[in-house]
C-alpha cells in the first residue's frame, strides 16, 4: 500500500519531480487523492481514474480486514478483492431489502416489476423474465404465481401463439415500481453519491471485466 496500515501520517509532496516534502498530513483534514511513487511516498495531484496501479486515499473509510476484526492479512490480493465484492453486495443488498420491506416486496420482486415495465405493453414470456433478471432464480413460475396472487401481474395466453403465456403488470404492480422509483434514486445516491463521475465509470469498468470474465 502506498500509505503504512499502522497508522503513521504519510509525509505528502507536490505533483513532480524532486519536490521537496511541504507538510505532514493532520488527521481530519480534507486531503486530495494521493499516488504512490514506487518509492513509499505519496504525491498530490491525482484521482482514483489516474492509471496508476497504487493508487490510495488516506480518508477512505476502516479496510475490510477492520470491518472484519480479522488480523491476518489476506493470502491474495485476489481474495481481499473477491471478499470486498461480497461485503459491499451484502451492505447493498440488506440496505435495499429494508427500502423495499414496507412495500410488501423481496428484492427480486421489485426487479421483475422493472423489467417488466421496460417491457410495455407487449409484456414478456416467463423465460424472458428470467433471463432479465440481475440474479438467477431457480423457480421463475413460483416467483410469478406469488406476484399475480398479490396482484401486482397479470398472466395470459398469447393471442397469436397458445403455447406462449405472456406476463404483465397490473394497474397496481405499476403503480407499485413508479411510487419506488423517487426512494430508489435517493438510495442510489446516497450509497454511491460520494464518488466523482470518473470514479463510478472505473468501477463500472472494472465490475465489467470481472463478470465477463466469469
């Protein structure tokens, strides 16, 4: 890392070549990204969308391993990756269900009806559904069935194609996704609004690769 995990204030120089140190960094003061230079300090000047592979902010929130209470370091920067990609969908994820619990809805729940109003009017098969969905869901059927017996879809056979049953939202299920959608940009922003515009698309990017790669 390009500031020492122990605590200590890294000793910060202007962007450049030879500079000499200007100040120690105090704690609680507003501090800029910083880079490392290959040399154990820290340089002004840069953000997170610098390419730079060591690149460290000394006001980032406690490590994983802090969060953890784990005092062993991780056996790869892998893993520290892998295990902060499951922690931070966990905090997502549980931060959402509590958005979505007085509504009467599961996460998945709320996710078909997205999908499904991206769809109107011509509404879209079960498989179609499913395969729309953020997550995998091993039964799709059931998942519909609870939906239509809350009311919030409705489900009928295609004019054209028997074989077809097609899935649409109710008067209510729409209602439903468009009352979410004013506290579901508030918790998008206020989860991800602290990240500059070129550090949500590196984390966009990077996500990407990860996942087409698996």
């Amino acid at each position: 890392r390009c500031a020492p995990s122990c605590g200590a204030t890294p000793n910060v120089t202007a962007a450049g070549s030879g500079a000499a140190p200007a100040r120690d960094w105090q704690a609680g003061e507003p501090f800029p990204a910083v880079r490392c230079d290959g040399s154990g300090s820290v340089r002004r000047g840069t953000g997170l969308d610098n390419p730079c592979d060591n690149i460290y902010s000394p006001d980032m929130s406690t490590s994983l391993r802090d969060e953890l209470h784990q005092h062993r370091p991780f056996t790869s920067p892998q893993q520290e990756a892998f295990l902060n990609l499951a922690r931070t969908q966990a905090v997502l994820i549980d931060a959402f269900e509590k958005l979505l619990q007085p509504h009467g809805i599961s996460l998945t729940q709320y996710n078909v009806l997205r999908v499904l109003r991206g769809a109107e009017p011509e509404g879209l098969c079960r498989n179609e559904v499913r395969d729309r969905l953020l997550t995998r869901m091993p039964d799709v059927t059931r998942l519909l069935d609870r939906m239509e017996e809350a009311g919030l879809i409705t489900r009928e056979r295609d004019s054209e194609d028997r074989r077809q049953v097609v899935t649409r939202l109710t008067r209510q299920g729409r209602q439903l996704v468009d009352k979410l959608d004013a506290p579901v940009a508030e918790e998008h922003q206020r989860r991800l609004g602290h990240l500059t515009q070129a550090q949500l698309r590196t984390l966009v990017d990077l996500l990407t690769l990860v996942r087409h790669k698996a």
